[in-house]
C-alpha cells in the first residue's frame, strides 16, 4: 500500500433507524441479496483498498456490532449515542479519524457503489490535493436528495432537500453523499455546525460550506453511472437496488464463461465464485460463500446456500442445499434436501426424495430413493436402499450412524443409532437394526412371515353376510 492510503481512513455511517424501511432491524442490516446493506459499501472500501474502515453504529448498533465482528474483523466500531444528524456522526469518530491525512466519508445505505468508482476519487484528489472532494450524480428524478448549489464565485454548497428553496428543488445534480475530505481541513469546521435547520440536526454537508468559506478549493467527481450512488431508504430501494446487484453480479459471471440459460429467473449472491463453464438452468439461486467449480451444473429451480460443487457434478433441480461440499462428479437431486455439514465424496450419489443432513457419504455411495441420512458417516461403494431411515435422535439427544465400505443396506431399513455396520456388510429388507453389524455379516432384524394357506377362501364375501340377501 502507497502512503496516501496508508494515511487514508474510510468513515461508514450506519447509525440510522431507517424509518421508511418500517422495520424493527435497523437499515444497515436489512437484507439484500441474502447480505445486509453494510456488506456492500464494506466490500467496495475494501474491494479500494483501503485497510483503515470504521462504522458509525447507533440505533440497534448492538446489533450492527455483532455482525461485523464476526463477518468484518479488523472494521473498528464507533458509537454515535444520539443520533443528530451526519455531522454529529463523523464529530462522534474525531478521535479516530484524525490520525490520518485524508477521510473518506460513505454511507451505509449505498450499496451499489464500486471499489473503481471509490478509487477514481482517491485518484482524482491525489492529483489535486483540494480540501474536499465529494461526489454527485445527476437525477432524473431527484426528489429526496441534498442539492448541488454551484455559487457564482465557483464556490460549491449543498443543500438539503427539506431547506432548499423553491427554484433549488429543481436543481437535478445530485449529492451522493461520498465526501473526502483532508482530515485537517474537517478538524477546523467540523466543531462549528449547527443544528439550525428544519429538522434541528447537524449536517454533514454544512462543512462543505464552511471550507469553502474559510480555505476554498472544493472539488466535485461527478459520477457517470447515477445508478451506483442511490441510497436504499424503502422497500422498493431494496427491490431496485437487489434488481441492479443481480444482473450486474449474473453478468460479470457470464464474462468469465458461466452458462446461463435464463439469466433474468437467475440469483447469484455477492460472495459466490464460479468458474468457466458453469452451467444454470433457469429458476437458480445461488448464496452465501458457495463455489461453483468448472463443468458443474445446477438443474431449474434448485437453491444452494453454503455449497461447494466439485468439478463435474450435478444438481438435479429442484433441489436444495445448504452448507453442504459436494465432490467432482457427484449427482445430486432431482427433489433432494442437504443440509447442515453434508460431505459427498467424488462420484456420490443422492436421488429422489433423500434427505442428508451433517453426513458423510464416501466415494460411489448410492442413496437413489425415499431415505434420510442424519449424522451418518458411510463408506466407499455402498449401497443404501429406498427407504432407509437412520433414526439419530432419541429424544433427548442426537447419535451417530456408521456404515462401512462396500455396504448393502436393504429396503426400508432403519438403524437406530449409535449403531454400526461393517466393512461388505448388509441388513435384509425391512430390518430395524439396533446391535453392531460385523463385518461380512448380513443384520436380519424382523418378525418370521408367516402363510396362511386357504386365507382366501375364508374371507367374507364383498358386503358381508348381507350382501345376497
């Protein structure tokens, strides 16, 4: 990293309620593509690379500290106890943000801006060093949004949409809310905002006024693409916003030779990676940390959260994984349901109706129909018939099931665990297994059949004894 980043900081702020969202989950979490709002603008001052981030948590922030602690270590959290207003945000991180030459300034509630648009900026203000450089956008529409002011002395100002006057409200040059500021210029003004406004807060985008007046030389990116920089406020940002991030994410897949047979019924989270010649019929979604690797395919409207698909394997759709690794030239599905730490080794097969859950199934192993596999670990090259249950769960806790190499276990067959079979052992159709199975040794666990010779000529007539009268 050069010295200008490393005397870069990138404040988020995320402290709001979000009250158009009409939610109890504060905006910053509210799901998008399967991640919360956050994750993008984290992504993209990371995707920058930028080391030094810190968020501004406040309403709920408990909440909001709970996630990046486990998903973003190393983003330091800062509280704004009160929430008035953005320039109270970024004054509440003084502390913090001072120890560097330069402060990039994002909000939480943008998550369609890229880590290139951010690094345009950073270039754009290395090369000519102005107190501030912020970013706007140019609305058709810009209702809700802080207005760019171009003063006649080529002074810049921003005001915001509930103080502007009437001929501003026409103003279509938009503020982004991206600012960057040199920290020691923000030092000076940021102490002197004031709350004397409509909605009796401290505005951020008051110091831009403020250096202007005392030290000048504000400088403005204006960004080509306006879908990047607009913020998600309602539902229908979500849906907007979820609509943009899905086809840009489905495209740049497609650039590096991903198949997809319809990409407008197709969802791909942020996280996921493929590789060339992936295949996705149409219906797919795909989330979470999962891998999609070469020659693979994912049949109609199967799901996959968590899913590793080793090379050459198939999802037969629909069906539904979740947290599962799936080996190369595995077969999954059609109508399958992995979940929970589920293991196929390379050549593994799980068909029709068959639930595995926190499992290992070894090379070649078969369970083609009507089962399910809960905490089992089974073999290479066995057979597991239709119907088979391992019954894991005793009422007050769960028990494992182990089946060796080269296993037969018959139809409709339940283990009741802990229990295991042997290497090349096999159980009879029917049998509910509670004892060790040697190895080599065949598991008969079942009442004697018994034939009633002559049973049809005893059975009543159709209609019993009234019936010919």
């Amino acid at each position: 990293m050069d010295e200008q980043q490393r005397s870069l900081g990138v404040l988020i702020l995320a402290a709001g309620k979000g009250v158009r969202m009409h939610s109890a989950r504060p905006k910053a979490l509210q799901p998008l593509l399967e991640e919360p709002v956050i994750f993008y603008p984290l992504s993209a001052a990371a995707g920058a690379g930028i080391e030094n981030i810190a968020v501004i948590v406040g309403y709920q922030g408990a909440l909001v500290e709970d996630y990046i602690e486990k998903e973003w270590p190393g983003v330091e959290i800062i509280w704004q106890r009160e929430q008035l207003g953005t320039g109270h945000a970024v004054k509440s991180a003084m502390d913090w943000w001072k120890r560097f030459d330069n402060l990039l300034v994002l909000s939480g509630d943008v998550p369609l801006i890229r880590a290139e648009t951010i690094r345009e900026m950073l270039a754009r203000h290395e090369n000519s060093s102005p107190r501030c450089t912020l970013m706007s956008f140019v609305a058709d529409d810009p209702s809700g949004y802080g207005r760019i002011v171009r003063l006649a002395d080529g002074g810049v100002r921003i005001v915001e949409e509930s103080d502007a006057a009437e001929e501003e409200l026409f103003i279509q040059e938009i503020n982004a809310g991206v600012y960057l500021f040199d920290a020691a210029s923000l030092s000076v003004v940021i102490n002197d905002l004031t709350s004397d406004n409509e909605l009796g807060e401290y505005y951020l985008t008051d110091t831009i006024q403020l250096i202007d007046e005392t030290e000048g030389d504000i400088s403005v990116v204006i960004c080509d693409d306006p879908q990047e920089l607009l913020g998600v406020n309602t539902p229908g940002d979500l849906a907007s916003a979820s609509k943009v991030l899905g086809e840009r994410i489905i495209k740049s897949h497609m650039q590096n030779g991903v198949k997809c047979m319809d990409p407008s019924s197709t969802w791909i989270g942020p996280r996921v990676e493929c590789e060339p010649d992936v295949f996705l019929e149409p219906g797919v979604q795909v989330w979470g940390k999962s891998r999609l690797c070469e020659r693979s395919r994912v049949g109609a409207w199967s799901t996959l959260r968590g899913v590793t698909l080793g090379r050459g394997s198939a999802v037969l759709g629909p069906s539904v994984l979740a947290d599962s690794d799936i080996g190369p030239g595995s077969e999954v599905g059609p109508f399958a349901f992995l979940r929970g730490g589920v293991k196929l080794e390379s050549g593994a097969k799980v068909g029709r109706f068959v639930e595995v859950k926190n499992s290992t199934l070894g090379e070649n192993v078969k369970a083609m129909h009507l089962s399910y596999i809960g905490d089992a670990s089974i073999g290479r090259d066995t057979n597991i018939g239709a119907g088979t249950i391992t019954c894991n769960y005793d009422g007050r806790g769960k028990n494992r099931t182990s089946i060796g190499e080269g296993c037969f276990v018959g139809s409709d067959t339940m283990l009741v665990a802990p229990v295991a079979m042997g290497d090349n052992s096999a159980t009879a159709a029917g049998s509910v297994i509670t004892k060790d199975i040697p190895g080599g040794a065949l598991g008969v666990a079942r009442g004697r059949q018994t034939n009633i010779e002559g049973w049809n000529g005893r059975k009543p007539a159709a209609g019993g004894k009234d019936s010919e009268g």
